[in-house]
C-alpha cells in the first residue's frame, strides 16, 4: 500500500511538472516572440525620421546597443538595395511585401520562415524619404529556445520530483501506520482485554477498529466456548469411566467369590445375587442415560407442533405408579390440555425424570403434584413434592452431569446423576427454561417453562 502510494504521487508530480513545463515554456515562448516583433516595430519607426545618420550608421548604432543582431536594409524607390548590413545583396527588393507596404502605406510588415531549424525572420519596413529602411530580426528557433532552457527545467523539476516523493514516502508511510498498528494490537491470545486504539487523528477508521472488535469479541467468546466444552466432554469421560467402574467392580468381585465357592449358604448366595442384580441394573441404566445424553446432544430428532403436554405427563405418573406406591408416595396429575412444539418421546423423558426425582426424594407418606398450564405463551410444566429439598450450595449444581448432593443416597436408592443433566438438556433443546425452588426438609418445585 506503502509503496503504491508514492508510485500513484511520483508519477503525477512527475507528469504535472512536465505538462507545467511545457505549458510555461509554450507561453512564455508566445510571449517572447510577440515582443521582438514590437521591439523591431518600435525601431522601425523610431528611425522612420532621421536623416541625420545614414543606414550604415543606424546599423552600428543598433549593434552596439543590443546583444542581438538587427539586419538594416536601405531600398531605393525602383527597389534597388543601396546598403544591406548582412551582405552584399544585389536582387531587387521591390516585390518583397513590406517593402511594398511600407511604399504604398509608410510601414509593412511581413515574418518569413527560413528553411533550417524552423527559424523565422520579422521584418519591418519604413518609409525614410524617398526610400525605404527595412529592419530584419531573425527569430531564434524553438529549438535552440528549448536547449537553452532544458538544463535548468531539468534541475528543477528533478528538485520538485525529489521532494514530491520524500513527501509521498512520509505521507504514505503516516497513512499506513494506523493499519500496522491495528495489525499489532490483534493478536489474540498474547492481548485477549486491550482494546484495538489508533491516534485520534484516524477517527475515519474507527467503523473499521469497532467491526474488528466485535468479531473479536465474538471469536473470543467462540474460543471459551470451545475451551468450555472440551472441558465438559474430558470431565464427563473421566466421570463415565469412574461410574462404570464403582458396579463393575462389585459385580466381578462377587462374581468371583461365587465362582469359587466361596459363598455357599443359601442365604448368602441370594444377598450377593441380588447385590449382582442390582448393580447390573445401575449399570445399565446408567449407560441408557449416557446414551440419552449423547442422543440429545446431537439434537437429532423430529419436532411435532401438537405434543399433548397433559397426555404425556399422565402416561409418565402412570409408569411410575408402582414406585411411588412402594414408596408410599401419592402422585396427583393436575392442569389443563396443552400443546407444545415439541418432541413426544423427550418430553415423555423429562416428566419421567422429574417425577421419579420426586418420588425418590420424597418421605413417607409424601406427595407429589405435577401440573401442566399455560402463562404468557409458554406452556408451564411443574412438579412439586413434599420431599427431603435440596442445599442451597447444592442448587446451582444439580442439573451437572454425575452431579448429587448424598452420593451414597443416590446410590442406594438407583440414581446415577444424570436425570437432571438430560432435563436441562431436554429443555435447553426446546428453547425453555428452568426454575427450581426448594427448602431442605419440606420440599422442591422444579418448574419448566416451555415456548409453545
Ligand atoms: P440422580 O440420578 O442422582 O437422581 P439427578 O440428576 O436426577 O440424579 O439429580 C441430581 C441430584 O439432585 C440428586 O442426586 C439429588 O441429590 C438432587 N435432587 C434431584 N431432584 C430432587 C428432588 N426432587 N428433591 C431433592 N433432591 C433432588
């Protein structure tokens, strides 16, 4: 950029100085010939009447006072030249214009083009009694002008060139510098805070540094959350690999007791088959919910605009009917039919979720109400119980994955730190929100808010 700008400024210093040369040279030369051919009528005239010095005379006179050469011819009336101050001329000068115009009128003039280099001669011819005076002056050529002129237009115009482009250099080098300012100060990782400035002088660059800062600003945000989720996804594999190996563990470990006979009493055998059984299942519905998760991750699944909240939430209370009544827990659906857009089959999840946390978490004789309204354009999913609640340094960290506030508990009583983690999810997937509210002891209401 740098440099096509002093090109772009050179060149037309150089091409404006010669058009400015020439031009000049072309006025001055117009100038310059106008006031010969004055000057040459001027002396024409002047010496119209003197009759006291003879042409000869005139013509010393003319020489000694002027550094060029004035021709002084004197004509006779039948033309014939009696002194010519350049040679000897003998051809008569009758049918030359000025000498006849000067006959006729008392002056002519006429400018006549020697043939070489384009040099032309002014004449200018006076009536002088009976005769005719006629003074010549030979103009000098272009040429020769322009030769004369050439070394000092060089000079100054080289000097004008020289500076211009100095002048460029800094000029352009001043004009580029905000932008290899810009250029420093965007390196990201070693100067994420500072913001992009430039010297006050630059204001119209400011659009460009605001446009530059925002998508920074942006790819900053990008990065973190790039940096965010492989954090996420390196925890979650270490957090996998843990929770698969707490039940593998018991299963292998009383698997092989059985094997070896260790374990004969009948009593025995059935404790530890169960102990088996039970960590099997944890097993597996750990890996179902690992799946779930991942499934939800890829956010690959059909929506239907009409998904019957109520029918859904019904359907979910009902496949957990047994478990609550086993755990002498009530659960009562209650609300209005909504319609949600949606996915069936992960709303189906999330009541499944909430409700089975609410059955889990209850005590005995417990209750647990699931309603489903509307609000403001959002359908409003709710699911309260009357159970043990939840910390308040443990709120903000229920819905992490593997996340649980009495890991044994949770344990014992089959959970594997996940449901809450597909809830958010499943939420997050339908553009809603969550709300939680719980006080230890009497209760939790987990409230989804979802755009329909
Ligand atoms: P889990 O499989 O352990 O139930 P979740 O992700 O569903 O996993 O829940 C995370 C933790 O949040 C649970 O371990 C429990 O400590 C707490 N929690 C969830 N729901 C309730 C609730 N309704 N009442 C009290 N605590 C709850």
């Amino acid at each position: 950029m740098q440099k096509r700008i002093s090109r772009v400024i050179a060149i037309t210093v150089t091409v404006a100085v010669v058009i400015f040369g020439l031009a000049a040279f072309a006025v001055s030369f117009t100038i310059y010939t106008g006031e010969a051919e004055d000057t040459l009528k001027a002396i024409a005239i002047m010496y119209s009447d003197d009759y006291e010095h003879t042409a000869e005379e005139i013509h010393q006179r003319l020489s000694t006072a002027l550094d060029y050469e004035i021709r002084v011819t004197e004509i006779a009336s039948d033309g014939t030249v009696l002194y010519d101050s350049s040679a000897s001329i003998t051809e008569n000068h009758l049918n030359r214009k000025e000498v006849r115009e000067a006959f006729e009128t008392g002056i002519g003039q006429d400018t006549r083009s020697s043939s070489t280099l384009g040099e032309i001669t002014f004449y200018c011819a006076v009536r002088h009694g009976d005769e005719v005076l006629r003074f010549a002056r030979q103009r000098t050529s272009i040429l020769s002008v322009a030769l004369g002129l050439i070394s000092i237009m060089l000079l100054v115009g080289g000097i004008i060139v020289i500076v211009s482009v100095a002048t460029s250099v800094v000029i352009s080098q001043k004009l580029t510098k905000p932008f290899a300012d810009i250029v420093k100060q965007l390196d990201i990782l070693n100067n994420p805070e500072n913001k992009i400035t430039v010297d006050a002088e630059y204001e119209e660059l400011q659009p460009i540094i605001d446009t530059i800062e925002s998508l920074r600003h942006k790819l900053r945000r990008y990065i973190q959350k790039l940096k965010d989720a492989e954090q996420i996804r390196a925890e979650f594999s270490a957090n996998v690999s843990h929770e698969l190996k707490t039940p593998l563990t018991t299963i292998k470990g009383f698997g092989e007791m059985l094997e070896n006979g260790l374990i004969t009493d009948s009593e025995d055998v059935k404790k530890y088959g169960g102990t088996i059984y039970r960590e099997s299942t944890r097993l597996l519905s750990l890996i179902n919910d690992i799946i779930r998760l991942s499934e939800i991750e890829e956010n690959d699944v059909t929506v239907n605009p009409e998904v019957d909240l109520l029918e859904i939430a019904n359907a979910a209370a009902d496949s957990l009917a047994d478990k609550a009544e086993n755990n002498s827990v009530s659960i009562t659906v209650q609300g209005e039919r909504t319609f949600a857009h949606a996915n069936q089959m992960y709303i189906g999840e999330l009541f499944a979720n909430l409700i089975d946390n609410a059955i889990k978490y209850n005590k005995q004789g417990g209750s647990v109400i699931v309603s489903v309204t509307k609000s403001d354009g959002n359908a409003v999913i709710s699911v309260k119980d009357t159970g043990i609640g939840i910390p308040d340094d443990s709120k903000e960290r229920i819905f992490e994955r593997f996340y649980r506030v009495d890991k044994s508990h949770s344990r014992a009583i089959g959970g594997t730190g996940l449901g809450l983690s597909i809830v958010k999810h499943i939420v997050n997937y339908h553009k809603g929100r969550i709300e939680l509210e719980s006080t230890l002891g009497v209760g939790t209401e987990i409230t989804v808010y979802l755009p329909m």
